[in-house]
C-alpha cells in the first residue's frame, strides 16, 4: 500500500524520531538510580518511566504504521546511508522498555528483552553488513554508525544482566567494545580528513557520548563490587567526551531547534547513570561531586530538548523542520 496518495496528507513520521523515545527511557532510567542513590520521591521517576513508556509505545505504533501506509518512504529511508541507521534504535527502545517495566512484570521484561535483542542482532547484521560492502561516501559517515551495533550491544548486555542472564551480558558487551573501537576510528579519521558535516548531519554527533557512558553502563551491570580501574575508565572517557560535544555546540547549533538533537539525549542520561550507580557501589573522592552534577546537567539538556520539542509540536512545524534536515541530507 502506498500512502502517498490524495488522502493522507501529513507528512511522514522520520526514523529518527524513536530517538526522542530511547533518550526519555534513558532518562527515566537516570531517575530511577538517581532515586536509589539520593532522597528523591518514588513518584518522580515512576512518572517519568510512565510517560516515557508511552511515548515508545507511540513512536513505534507511528513507525509501524508509516510500513503499513507509507511504505515507500520507509523503505527510502532503510536505504539511505545515514537514516537507515536510526532504524536500530526500535530495538534499542525496546531493550530500555525492558529494564523499565522488570520491577513490575519480569516476564514481560525477558518477553520484551528477547524480542529487542533478537530484532537487534538481526538488523545490525543486516545493516553493518552493507557497511563491509563499501561505497559509502565520506560526507555521510557519522557516528549513527554506531547505532546498528554499538548502542543495541550495551543496552542488550545491561537488560540481560539486570534479567539474572549475566553471561549471556557479557557476550553483549564485548560485541558492543570491540565494535565501539573499530567504529570509532573510522568516524574520527572521517571527522580529521575529510570536509566538515554538513549543517544537517552536525547534531549527529550527540552520539559520540553514548558509546562509554552507555558501555559504562553495562560493564557496571556485569560486573560487582566497588567499580575497578576500567569502569573509571569508561566514565573519564565519556567526561572527555562530554567536554569535547560543549566546546563544539557553537558549531553543532542550528538556527532553529530539530528533533535531531536528540541524538545528545542518550548519553546525557547514561553519564549520570553510570556516575550514580558508581557511588552506589561504593566510589568516593571525585564521583560524590560527578553523579549530581552529572544529573543535574543531564536534567538541563533533556529539559531543553523536550521544551523545543513541544514547541515545535504546538507550532505545527515538528515535521517540517526534520523534512528540511532529511532533504539536506540526500541532496549530498
């Protein structure tokens, strides 16, 4: 079915838009350790969770559609070298709606974690198997080509060790570092010799700060004790990070906001996780100031990107903006 036709009109929903999902149950998820580390109310991140979770619910019933009645679009979009990319972030939700619902149903949580990690193994195949094939052009590596391997990986490994399968975690991990390595030389050589991103594709490097922190994550997760060297690490790497995105947001920044940004979104809520559950395990010096200050700034961002993301919704232009992004973006 083709749902380019005189009777539907609207414009259809971007991949990328199951980012503002994944980066909200990151966010609840920051909540939720933050609740077990500090006095904060159960009901703050038990609220957060829930509006999290229907905003996936609704992202991916959009999706869903858009292959049920916009079938040509979807199908561009799988084939575009950077958009296709944001596709691996359906299961990546679905692995983050797992953790959120374990402490209320953990047969739904392993029913929606086999469901994640099974779509993700399969579309990350899928998709960086096209990678090894070649003829991508340089202008359009960008660190979304972490998402199809690195992101579900880490995320996989967290869910499965939270669920009691920690070996099965540790698989997921070592999956998700060594491609994380790989990967990141190819985006930094892109970065350093060839021309600058496009204005479109720049807020894509929000996702440079995932891949430690959210690793961070997951390493914490198959691990036990007090956090080792390694774990410290993780976090010094994605603070690095986080510093290197701040000195660049002059250059990253837009005119007008886009639901792009919210590629920041992830690995702003997992640095502060992995800072809080650090302390939790027993870390001192440094990381008594580093989890709230970490949370606190995470609160910020995300906060920033849900009022832009409103606004644009109230102002009618929350497709439009992203349709001008993606029409930038091909006509490379």
């Amino acid at each position: 079915m083709n749902g380019n036709n005189g009777t539907n009109n609207r414009a259809p929903m971007p991949v990328a838009f199951i980012g503002i999902a994944v980066g909200l149950l990151a966010f609840a998820g920051a909540w939720r350790a933050a609740a077990h580390a500090w006095a904060i109310p159960d009901a703050a991140p038990t609220l957060l969770t829930a509006v999290a979770l229907v905003v996936w619910l609704a992202v991916l019933a959009a999706y869903g559609r858009k292959w049920l009645v916009e079938r040509d679009a979807a199908i561009e979009e799988m084939r575009h070298p950077v958009q296709s990319s944001f596709a691996a972030l359906a299961p990546v939700s679905t692995m983050l709606a797992a953790q959120a619902v374990q402490a209320y149903s953990r047969e739904l949580a392993i029913a929606l974690f086999a469901i994640g990690a099974a779509s993700s193994l399969a579309l990350g195949a899928y998709l960086h198997g096209r990678f090894w094939q070649g003829g991508r052009k340089p202008e359009l590596t960008t660190p979304a080509v972490y998402l199809p391997t690195v992101a579900p990986s880490f995320v996989a490994g967290t869910a499965a060790a939270g669920l009691g399968f920690t070996q099965l975690g540790m698989l997921f991990f070592g999956a998700g570092v060594f491609s994380w390595l790989a990967i990141e030389s190819v985006v930094l050589h892109r970065a350093a010799v060839h021309e600058p991103l496009p204005d479109a594709l720049r807020p894509s490097l929000g996702i440079q700060l995932a891949p430690p922190v959210v690793g961070g994550v997951s390493y914490l997760a198959i691990t036990h004790g007090v956090p080792d060297t390694f774990a410290y690490m993780l976090l010094g790497y994605g603070l690095y990070q986080a510093m290197m995105l701040a000195r660049l947001v002059p250059w990253i920044r837009q005119r007008a906001f886009t639901p792009s940004y919210w590629a920041f979104s992830f690995g702003a809520a997992a640095l502060p996780t992995m800072a809080i559950r650090m302390l939790e395990r027993g870390a001192t010096g440094p990381m008594e100031w580093i989890a709230p200050v970490a949370f606190v700034v995470a609160n910020v961002v995300i906060g920033g990107l849900i009022v832009g993301t409103v606004r644009a919704m109230v102002r009618g232009n929350l497709l439009n903006v992203t349709m001008v992004a993606r029409s930038a973006t091909a006509s490379r």
